[in-house]
C-alpha cells in the first residue's frame, strides 16, 4: 500500500510536476515572474515579484505583440541567464 503512494509522488518529482518543484515555495511567490511565447522565447522578471497580481502587471508592461503569443506563466526560484526582459 506504501509503495502506491511513494511511486507517483515521486515520479512527479522527478518529472518537475509536483506543485513546487522549481518555484520558490510552494506557492510560487516570491520569485521571477517568466513565461515563454509560442515560439519559445523566455521572458523573465529582472526582479522577483511577491505575488499573482504583481506578476500580472509586469506581464502588461511587455509590449502587445509579445504578450499577443504567451503561451503559460508561471514563477522560478532563480531567473534563468538567458531570459529576456520587458
């Protein structure tokens, strides 16, 4: 009966889906607002934001055809070096 419990959770894990994994609680907040558009180009936060609403705004102040082509947010612990900025 363990084993049925412990099996998924930790695929979950391993596979990142587990609520938390690589977010900065888990919540998610505080930490760099980021989503990737539909051509998966990474835009990411210069600084980390506290919650849902102040990420929402960072997202407004990208410009119309970015936001246009986001295809999910969502919040990392660490801002990835790569990640362009609005």
């Amino acid at each position: 009966m363990r084993m049925r419990n412990v099996l998924p959770v930790a695929l979950l894990t391993a596979a990142g889906l587990l609520a938390g994994a690589n977010t900065a609680s888990a919540a998610g907040y505080p930490g760099f607002q980021c989503f990737k558009t539909t051509d998966r180009v990474e835009y990411c936060s210069d600084a980390k934001v506290k919650n849902h609403a102040v990420g929402a705004a960072w997202i407004k102040t990208c410009p119309a055809d970015v936001v246009a082509h986001i295809s999910k947010p969502y919040v990392l612990a660490s801002r990835p070096s790569g990640a362009h900025s609005c």
